[in-house]
C-alpha cells in the first residue's frame, strides 16, 4: 500500500492509494500485456527513475496487485495477481475517456509496443470486428493483431516481443498498416479510411486498400461531441 493515505473510508480513496502514485497505472498498464522483468519494464517506460520503479513495484506487491514469480527461462517476473488484473475493464474504460483529451504527441513523446497493445485492445469492437490479420507498424514500434471470431490476439513483433511476450504469430497478415501518432483520428472517427489515404496519415503496403475499412470499424473509440450528455 502507498504510504499516502487521503483519511477516507471510501472505495475510491482505497483505490486511489493502491496504484494512483505516479507511474503505478503504467505498470499496471503494462502488466496487463503480459508477465514483465524489471528490466523490460524499465525500458517500456524509459522516463521512470529506477528507485521509483522499485518504490511502485514494492507498494504494489504490498496492496496485493502485483507478485514476483520465477518463470521458466526467464527468471524472476512481475505479473498482476487476480485481483490486479480484475482491473483491466476499468483499465480499458479509462482509456477510452482519456483518448477523448488527446491532443498531438508533445516533443519527446514515444509510443512503445505495450502502450499500442493496450491502445488496440481499448479501441477494439468486438461486435463489429472484422475476421483478419493486421499487421500495424507506428514508429519503430510493429504488432500483429489477429482477429477471430471476435477475439482479439495481438503479438509484439517489433522491438522483439521480450521472452514473456508469447508466441509470435506465423503466416502473413492480411494487410500491412504503417501510421503515425494520427491514427487515432481514424481510430475517432474524424476520417474515413479513404481520407486517413489520401492524408498520409495512414499507408496499406499490403494488402487491399479495403483492409482499412475494417480495420477503422473493428478499432473504433467514438468520439463525444463538447456539451454531450449521453
């Protein structure tokens, strides 16, 4: 448990002191892609101090969100405990809220591979997901998003998927999708699939432009207008 303690007898307060200090819902975040070495989380949030990641790990351990198990050829491991990744809907939902505020990445700003992991699984619509594979490409930064029967599976290709990330996927993906930071205005619904081509904001190197199509329908956040109340 954090040390900071906001003297109410609230759920919300209680968890707030589990995992509202700096940089504990990006662990979590995270964690949630998959069991983690310290030093893989190190590098997926390349800002933190090592003494803070360590001071986070340890309160987390402590509020019952985090344990450290041995893994076979890996070593020692953090991973979310049950209760820890019962967070993961409210994970997904407090990315969907945030994404309504997202401005253009500031200078210095990086997209790592578990942050767009996390982005496709809050975007993604299961009702409406269309049967495939994409492979996305967003910087230095590659996964493999399989769609199956509303399913989803993604696999980290590049940077290498760390020794906990699983099994990448074999075959060759339906389409091949390279992006920048704006993609989430296809992703919002601000451009159609033709428009996010036609801007540059989005290239298929493979496969049929058509992919796109379902591609925006199966990652879909919609956007709230200013003032809505539904």
């Amino acid at each position: 448990m954090a040390a900071r303690s906001y003297g109410q007898y609230c759920g919300v307060t209680t968890a707030v002191e589990l995992i509202g200090e700096r940089w504990s819902l990006l662990i979590v975040r995270d964690l949630l892609v998959g069991p983690r070495r310290y030093t893989d989380l190190k590098q997926g949030l390349p800002r933190i101090p090592t003494n803070i990641l360590s001071t986070r790990l340890k309160e987390l351990q402590e509020g019952g969100v985090v344990r450290r198990v041995p893994l076979l050829n890996c070593g020692l491991v953090y991973e979310l405990t049950p209760y820890g990744r019962s967070f993961e809907p409210i994970m997904l939902a407090l990315g969907r809220w945030g994404f309504q505020a997202m401005g253009d990445p500031e200078e210095g700003d990086v997209v790592t591979p578990d942050s767009l992991t996390m982005a496709l699984r809050t975007a993604f619509q299961a009702d409406v997901a269309t049967d495939g594979e994409y492979e996305l490409h967003v910087g230095d930064v590659a996964l493999r998003a399989s769609v199956r029967d509303g399913g989803l599976r993604i696999a980290q290709l590049a940077p290498p998927a760390p020794p906990v990330g699983g099994r990448l996927p074999e075959g060759d993906p339906d389409a091949v999708i390279v992006a920048g930071p704006g993609i989430r205005h296809l992703i919002g619904g601000d451009l159609t699939a033709a428009e996010a081509i036609e801007q540059d904001v989005v290239a298929v190197v493979r496969g049929e432009d058509s992919w796109l199509d379902a591609f925006s329908a199966t990652f879909h956040i919609a956007r709230m207008t200013a003032g809505s109340t539904t």
